[in-house]
C-alpha cells in the first residue's frame, strides 16, 4: 500500500517538528510500499510554511500544503485531495509516534481486509497523553488515555477510497470539536467497522496545565457546545444525544458533582494551585473537568433553546 499522513497544523512549529522527525524514522514494512506526510498548514502566524520550505532536507516525505485560517475538517479534506497514497492516516501535529507506528496499523488493516473480504474497516491506534516535551515517548500508559471514540482522527488509518465514499468531513464544523466523530457516524452507516490497533502508539503533547489557560478551556467548552448541536442537527439520534452529553442524565449529573455549580472555576482555583505546586496538574486538570463539563452542559441547553431545539 501507499500511506498519505494527512496532518492539518497550526502554529504548532515546535512540536510539528518532533513530530515530523518521528515520520521520517519510520521502520521499513512489507505492507508499505511508499509513504508521504502531507501538511497542511492552517493559516499559521508562527512562520511554519518557511520553516518547512528551509528544512526540506531534513523531512524528504513531507509535502507541504498552504490554505487561509479554515480549521482542521478544512484542512484534513485539503490534505486528502492534495494526497497519492490509497490508505489514509489521520494524525494530529502534536502527535510523536513510534518507529513502528506505520507498519502497525498497515498490518493490521491488511488482516482486516483479508479476514473481512472488504475495505469496510478504519485502524485505531493508541494515544498517550504527555506534557513532556523533551522526552514525549517516556509517558506511560495511564486509564485516562482510554478513549471509547469512534472515530478520533488523532490517530486513525483507513483505505481512501472508502474513506471518499463517506462525503469527508464536513466543512461547516468551523469552531472546536465534533468533526471527526461526525464523519464517524457516516462511516458506521456505511457499515464501516472499527479496528483496534493499540501497536500504533502516538504521544500526544500538550503544555502542563496552568491556572492561565482556564479562560480558553472555558472557551473551548462553549463552542464544543456550539458544534454539538450541529452535530446533533445532522444525526438527531439518542446515541448522538449521549456523545455530546444532551441529555437530562447529564445536566443533572455535573450538577450534583459541581453542587449545583458551587465547585466552579473560581472556587477550585485554591486547590488547582496547590496542586499544580505539588506537580500535580494533570490531576488539577482532571478536578477541573467537572465544572468544565457542567458549563459546558449548560451552554448546551441554551444554545439549543436560543434555535428552539429540543
């Protein structure tokens, strides 16, 4: 097979480039004939098209492909229609994978489809969350790295053809999330099956959580708000209701856990500090999930009863 990594990027240069170095030492495979990485680069501020164009020596597989700020569903359809291969994988650019990744999840489609006698089949690899930026493969594995997605383009591999047969993922998911899990769901009526490959392990790098970067995770909550309803609006389904978490069970859920919004952003922020003193942010990250979640919940809800859904 010919694999196309299709990378969207923005104004992530230096993690792109860990990233970038990783593809590049790649180990040979039987099932791979030729592979490229083909970044597209969303629009970024931090100079990374020059960057790309003077390092070309250094990434010989990377094609780089330029657009205006459209956002990564924008960009992963650029890429797709830019790329050779017959078998496209999907990767974020803060993503560093293994030597194997690669020929782990070319294995695996190969005996999907031979088992299945179809292309119908889309490879799942494994992500490890990490704020090592040095070292980012020296992160274990821990229990919050599970992810019950469908179909997370962080880290998937699916033949293009099918992948094309599905539409691509939908343009006007302009603002944060849903995008990737939307196209899954037209992927699982098409009879698409999920395939595990937990061998193609990728790490992805994020900053160590701060006290500053709450007003943008607030942010983000609202318009993953926004774009759930979107999502909501094209698959009016109670499995969809449950992914975006649109439902009673839910809003009553984070508001027993929040005390009914009284362990918020504001009152936590004590203890989210001293955690993150004692080197512990993931886990103020975590706490901070809850009241997350809740605001998240409710701009939901009023959203939905702004556009007059149910």
């Amino acid at each position: 097979m010919f694999i196309s990594v299709v990378i969207p990027t923005y104004n992530r240069r230096p993690i792109l480039e860990k990233c970038l170095l990783a593809l590049e030492g790649q180990r040979p495979s039987g099932e791979i004939d030729h592979y490229e990485v083909v970044v597209v680069d969303d629009g970024s501020t931090d100079g990374t098209p020059d960057w790309l164009r003077a390092s070309s020596s250094r990434f010989p597989s990377v094609r780089l492909i330029e657009q205006r700020h459209g956002g990564p569903a924008e960009g992963r359809n650029r890429g797709v229609s830019h790329a050779r291969g017959d078998v496209i994988v999907f990767i974020d650019s803060d993503l560093v994978v293994t030597p194997t990744f690669l020929a782990s999840h070319a294995k695996a489609l190969t005996a999907a489809w031979r088992r299945n006698g179809n292309r119908l089949c889309f490879t799942y690899g494994a992500v490890i969350n990490t704020a090592n930026f040095e070292h980012p493969t020296h992160e274990r594995h821990k229990l919050r790295d599970l992810s019950w997605a469908y179909f997370a383009t962080g880290n998937v591999a699916i033949d293009r053809s099918v992948l094309e047969q599905s539409g691509l993922f939908d343009t006007g998911f302009r603002l944060y999330g849903w995008e990737d899990l939307e196209l899954g769901e037209r992927l699982r009526q098409m009879g698409v099956v999920l395939v595990r490959c937990p061998e193609a392990v990728g790490y992805h790098w994020h900053p160590a959580f701060r006290l500053e970067q709450i007003p943008d995770l607030i942010r983000v909550e609202r318009e993953r708000a926004r774009m759930g309803l979107v999502f909501y609006r094209k698959h009016p389904s109670r499995r969809v209701r449950m992914i975006i978490q649109f439902t009673w069970m839910h809003r009553v859920l984070w508001s027993v856990l929040t005390l009914g919004g009284l362990v918020n952003e504001r009152t936590l922020k004590p203890l989210l500090s001293w955690l993150i003193h004692r080197g512990q942010p993931s886990l103020a990250l975590e706490l901070l999930r809850l009241p997350l979640n809740r605001l998240g919940v409710e701009a939901l809800y009023r959203e939905a009863k702004a556009t007059g859904l149910r």
